[in-house]
C-alpha cells in the first residue's frame, strides 16, 4: 500500500481515536484519500463525528421520514430539549427527507450543527453540551482506557470543551488531542501510561493494517486486534504474535479435512467424472438433516451411463474421506443411469416437494442420450421418502409412484444439460421445476402437483396449465445453459432465471412468477420489465450466462439476488472469468439491465484472479455459510493454476447488509469479506460445479460443496467432491492466501463508507 508514512501515521492514530480500532488496509486507504485530495484531517474528523458509525445509533431503512425523526432526534436530545423544540426539529428533517436527504445526510447535517451551538443558547445549548461531552468522552476513553483515573479524563473532557466555546471544531480539537498524546513522554506521571497505551496500539494497528495489508468488513473484529495490549510493551510481541496466526494458520484447507470441519467424497471407478456437477438434495429422507447429491456422469458401468450419488445428511461421525462405492442405503445410495452414453448425472439438483408429500425430491439431467432420437437427451425426478431406500436404484425403475421421467421427441436437444427446482413459480403452494435444453435453445418449467404423476412426461404436452415452454431468442444462444429460480421481485412467487451464453456478450433473462395465466409458449421478447427482463453481459465475448443462480438475499434487503457467472471475461478476453450478483427490488426493472452498469448499490462484479482461470463457470448461492443472516455466494474457477495447471478454485463471498463496491477482485478477498480455496493437484478441475450443501449437519451453518471432476478420488481421475462445513468467521482469517481486499473505496467518502459498517455496534 502505498501511502505517505507521515499519512499512514496520522491515520492509524485518528482511527484509534475515533473507533478505539485497527482501521485495515481498506479503510485506511478510504480515509487518507479525501485527506490526498485536499481536505483537512480536522475536516476529516468532523465528517467522521456526523458518520453513523461514530454517532453509534443506526435506523431501520423503511422508516418513515416523521418516524425516522422523531426516532432520531429521541437519541440526539432525550430530555435536553424542549418538547417544542423536538416538534420543530422533527419537522425540519422530515421536510429534507422530504426533499430527498437520506438518514446518513440527516445525521451528518443535524450533528454538526449541534456541535457548534453554544452551551449558552436558550434552546439548544443544554443538548449541545450534552452531545459534545458525550464525543468528547467517548474520545478520551478511546484513546486512555482505564490508564488514568475517572478525574483526569473529566479534565480532559472539560479541556475539550473548553476549546470548542472558545470557537475550535471538534475535529481540530480532536486532531490537536492527538498530537499532544503522540508527543508525551512516556514517564509522564499522569498522562504517560496513556502515551504508552496509545504508541502500543498504533504499533500493533500498523503491523496489522499495513506491514500485513491485513483488511476486514468490520471495525469490530478489528478492535479484537488490540484487546489485551497494555502500556506494557510486552504486549506489543504478544499482540503480533497474534496477528501472525490470524494470518498464517489457513482455517480452510482441502487437505485439512477431518470430518469434523468437512470431508471429501471419493469418485468410485476411474474417469467418473464424480463432481462434474453438485448440489444440496434438500432434506429427500425428512430426518431433519440436509441431503446431497453429487453427478459422476461418466461412470464406466454399462458404457458412460452414469451414475448420480445422494449421501445422507447427519449429526456427526463423518470420515474424512467417504468413498461413494460405500453408500449402502442407510447413509445414501446411488442412481444408475438407464443406457450407454446417456451420462446421467451430468447435471443435478434438488426439485424441491415437486409433489407436495412433505418429502424433497430429486431432479437429474441425462443430456446425451440417443433414445428415442440423437441427443435428445432425458431428465428424471426421483421422489424422497422416509425410509427403505437401497444401495442402488435404476432410473429406469421410475413408475410414476416412486418417480417419473420427461422427454421430447427431437434430436439434438441436449434435454436436461441444466436442472434446477424452481420453488413455486405458479402461486399453488407446490415447488415446480426447470430444465434446459440448450442445443435445442428452450427450457422447461413443469409445474407440481400433489397426485397423478406418469411413468413418463413428454414435455410437448405442456400446454400452461402443467407447465410451458421458453424458446430462446437468438440461434445458436445456447439458451439454457444455466438455469434456475428465486423470488427476485419479493412477492412471494418465485422466478425464472435462465443463462444464454453464446455470441455477443451472453444473456440471462428474469422471468417473473404469477398465480395463473402461463401461456403453453412464453415470449421472451415481451420482457418489458414488470412480467420480467433481460440481463446483458458487459463486453463482447464475455459468455454471461453460461452458468446463473439464485443469490439469495446477499444485502438482507428481503429480495433474493441473481447471480450470473460470465467465464471468459476479462481484460482484453484473457478468461479471468468475472460473476455478478445483481441485486432484487420489489418494482422498478427496465427491460433490459447490462451488468457493466453495476455499481455496488444494484449489484456487484466479482473479478477473476488471473489469466485463464474463467472464474464463473460455476455459480450459486452458499447458503449462509457464516451464519450472519446474509446469504453468501460462490463463484468456481476450475481453470485456475495455483497449486498446478487447472488446479482449479472455487471463491465464497460473504453478504452484508451494505459497503458493497462495484467490483471486488477474487484474488484479495478479505479474512472476513469471504475465502479463496485452491485445488489440491494440477487437473484436478477443483470449482468445476458449486453449491450450497445445505445444513448438512445440522449445526445452523449452511455448508459448501464443491465438485473436482478430474481429482484422483477413490481411484485415478475418478473425480471427487468436497464437503466444507459452515462456520462462523468473526474473528479468524480464512485462507493463506488472504492479502488486501481490492474493493475501490479511495473515490468514496471516509464518513459514507464507515457510517456502513457495521453501523449498529454498540461499543463506540
């Protein structure tokens, strides 16, 4: 990081000031860059003190501008006012929310004024007293801890009121604090032990925010950094120590996988394929533990039929690595594909209770199979049931009570390359599901129903009252490469989301769910927005599109998000591969959105790490992996290099409520911003399929599965997949590869982007 050491200093100081923090390599470079363009570090401070970060109170962002105020100015002047000066108050900024201030404008506007109102004033003196000697406190505490009695920081906090009725800012007064601690002499013998304190603190927040380019999305896991550091400088050692383990001791590590933090699943005979696709099964047992499901379409039995593994969730006594040759039908079983070369399980997914018994079903795609014509290809659902299930089921065995088959009488369709339950996308309170068929430039939605299911489904029956048909607009698209569903407009109903991937820059369309009225045909051409709409990719050639996926909620906003991965993005079409997670809303879609104009407050871009690598080939939600009631996501790079050629990765982004950039690199993912995992060996293809596992365990933690097609499983090249188990990350870095977090935060404001982190601690 290059930044003035003069100016790193002044930085680290007025961090630990102000939020009692180690600031990370990210907030530091926000903070020095209004500082680099002119401004003032006092003018600096006195935005940071409006910040809703520093006032210490956040709001509910669907307030109304009168409950908004009345909450606020409740927080700002309690008993300090007048009930008549509250009402005015209240008034005023309602009137400017009125006029489009939003509440962070509102806190820094009414702040600031207030801290300029003399003690003096009949109206508003005794709340501007009130508030200047509650900042003021707050930053005597910060800086002193317990190193000097209750008596000296009421002296200090007197001193600085006494320099604002003399006509200082609180931020000059703040900035002028801080230079009389830096220069105090350490035997001081009232205000050494606080020089002492504060010299220990900037030196561990220095190692830690630049020596380490450590970085975080939160100034509370930070401000752990200095928990224990005293006046003694022994405990500068230990403190760094500390840091050095936070960043060297890997947490996630594929080779690390003991059963307890994940495990791996072994393919069952070479050139499997075990992996080439992955998903959670849902709970298909109803035992109360998430179910997963794992593709091996290449399986040699009867010539590439294929085979599909489903391996039963539990509360603990996993083995590190589970060989799927193992399943027995008490901890899972396997599905045989019906002929030679149908590669059964090329792809899989949950379909969710697609036939309303309380039970979650399976949904396996077979693309290549030549019955009745050339690549028509077959896809099967596979009910869920309580109990009795075997060791192996044959596909072929499906009945219509136990489960059913679709097909089409065309060649060359490549039915069922992409599956996906697609919840309730027709308002009947049972989940339906989708299938793409990208040869053929269609896919199909086929609604649920609780009874009456066929031995086979032809989907040229399907007529909108049992499902209907979505033709791609462009020859040649690829339409439904990828395909999938979540309720994007939040009214409850879910919605489509399909991925066409070739010529030009690629296309995913959004189409919204409704409670009846699907046409046997639906017109992609009359996305206008309200009924859905298209999503184009950013530059020619990128392939958006060629994988898509519900998000879930990454903002907390209450509307799923859609993730669409774009393989060969990049500079100068190098195949860094690029994902972007485009945020949902309740109304206000054009028709068409292009992703390069994402900006962090509708979406973001998750940017390959290096040539090649086509981050992107893979996506999908994970679950909530870390357990902070944000949806995460994953993006896999099956072509990336770093532990060998096509060692391949696969990278989680953690959700949050707010902070996101435009773009974020997944080379520098921060310790608490998400992880990277590498791939063990070269050709392994490790992130060739992604996918929230589900809670497979039980534990509240969503879990991550992640396909390795090529690895040497069970056997060579057998293909494997890993099961890493979710977990909290509030106060641990996640990988080794962790360095600075590439989030672009030098244009924005330093009091806009601290008022968004994590603005509800309660500490400051």
């Amino acid at each position: 990081m290059a930044l003035p050491a003069q100016q790193q200093t002044v930085m680290l100081q007025l961090t630990q000031a102000m939020f009692n923090a180690a600031p990370g390599a990210i907030h530091l470079e926000a903070l020095i860059s209004p500082v680099e363009a002119g401004q003032t570090v006092a003018d600096l401070v006195q935005s940071l003190m409006g910040s809703t970060l520093f006032f210490g109170k956040s709001y509910e962002t669907d307030l109304t501008p009168e409950a908004f105020a009345d909450a606020f100015i409740h927080d700002f002047a309690d008993d300090n006012a007048t009930m008549e000066s509250k009402a005015l108050a209240i008034d005023y900024i309602a009137g400017k929310m009125a006029a489009g201030a939003t509440q962070g404008e509102i806190i820094a506007d009414v702040t600031c004024i207030l801290s300029a109102i003399p003690a003096s004033d009949p109206v508003w003196g005794t709340a501007a007293l009130a508030y200047n000697t509650a900042n003021a406190a707050k930053i005597i505490d910060n800086l002193t801890g317990d190193t000097v009695s209750a008596g000296d920081k009421s002296s200090a906090v007197d001193y600085i009121l006494a320099q604002m009725a003399a006509g200082q800012t609180f931020g000059a007064t703040v900035v002028a604090l801080i230079n009389v601690l830096d220069g105090m002499d350490h035997a001081d013998s009232t205000w050494g032990h606080a020089a002492a304190l504060f010299d220990n603190c900037i030196e561990v927040s220095r190692y830690y925010s630049i020596e380490k380019a450590g970085t975080a999305t939160d100034l509370a896991t930070l401000r752990q950094i200095l928990t224990g550091i005293t006046p003694d400088v022994a405990t500068v050692a230990t403190a760094k120590a500390a840091v050095d383990k936070l960043f060297d001791d890997p947490v996630i590590d594929l080779a690390q996988l003991n059963g307890e933090n994940g495990f791996r699943l072994d393919g069952a005979i070479g050139s499997d394929d075990t992996g080439e696709s992955v998903g959670s099964a849902g709970d298909i047992n109803d035992d109360g533990f998430d179910d997963l499901i794992v593709g091996a379409p290449h399986n040699f039995d009867d010539f590439y039929s294929g085979a599909s593994f489903v391996v039963f969730g539990k509360a603990s006594g996993f083995d590190a690595a589970i060989s799927l040759s193992s399943l027995n039908g008490a901890n899972g079983f396997r599905l045989n594909g019906v002929a030679g070369g149908d590669a059964a399980g090329n792809a899989v997914s949950s379909a969710g209770d697609i036939n309303g018994d309380g039970f979650d079903d399976l949904l396996i795609g077979a693309p290549i199979s030549d019955v009745p014509k050339n690549d028509t290809g077959y896809t099967y659902v596979v009910f869920g049931k309580s109990s009795g299930f075997s060791a192996t089921m044959e596909l072929s065995s499906l009945n219509g009570s136990n489960g059913f088959r679709m097909h089409l009488d065309k060649a060359d369709q490549l039915l069922g390359w992409s599956v996906s339950g697609a919840g309730d996308i027709n308002g009947d309170h049972v989940d339906d599901l989708i299938i793409g068929a990208p040869i053929g430039e269609r896919s199909y939605v086929v609604f649920g129903k609780t009874s009456g299911f066929d031995a086979e489904l032809d989907l040229a029956s399907l007529d909108g009252s049992n499902g209907f048909l979505m033709n791609g607009l462009e020859d040649g698209a690829q339409f439904g490469n990828g395909v999938s569903a979540g309720d994007i407009n939040g009214d409850g109903i879910n919605d489509l989301i399909v991925g066409s991937y070739y010529g030009g820059s690629g296309t995913s369309y959004v189409v919204f769910g409704k409670a009846s009225g699907f046409d046997a045909i639906l017109d992609l051409s009359g996305l206008d927005g309200n009924n859905g709409f298209s999503v184009e990719g950013a530059a020619e050639g990128d392939e958006a599109g060629y994988s898509v996926g519900n998000a879930g909620d990454v903002n907390g906003d209450g509307f799923d998000d859609v993730i669409i991965g774009a393989r060969s993005a990049g500079i100068d079409g190098k195949a860094s591969g690029a994902a972007y997670v485009v945020f949902g809303k309740a109304d206000g879609f054009e028709a068409t959105l292009n992703l390069s104009s994402l900006n962090g407050a509708n979406g973001f871009r998750l940017a390959g790490a290096a040539e090649g690598d086509q981050a992107g080939r893979s996506v999908s939600s994970a679950g909530d992996f870390n357990g902070d009631g944000f949806a995460d996501v994953l993006a896999g790079a099956a072509s990336a290099d770093a532990n060998g050629v096509d060692s391949g990765a696969a990278y989680a982004v953690f959700g949050k409520a707010s902070g996101f950039s435009a773009s974020l690199d997944l080379s520098n993912l921060s310790s608490t911003g998400g992880f990277a995992l590498s791939g063990l060996a070269a050709g392994n293809s490790f992130g060739k399929s992604v996918s929230s596992a589900g809670d497979l365990n039980n534990d509240g933690f969503d879990d991550l599965i992640i396909g390795a097609s090529s690895a040497n499983g069970g056997a060579f090249n057998s293909g494997a997949a890993y099961v890493i188990f979710g977990r909290s990350f509030t106060s641990a870095a996640v990988a080794k590869t962790v360095a600075t977090d590439s989030l672009d935060g030098a244009s924005q404001d330093a009091a806009v982007l601290l008022a968004g982190i994590n603005a509800a601690m309660d500490w400051i």
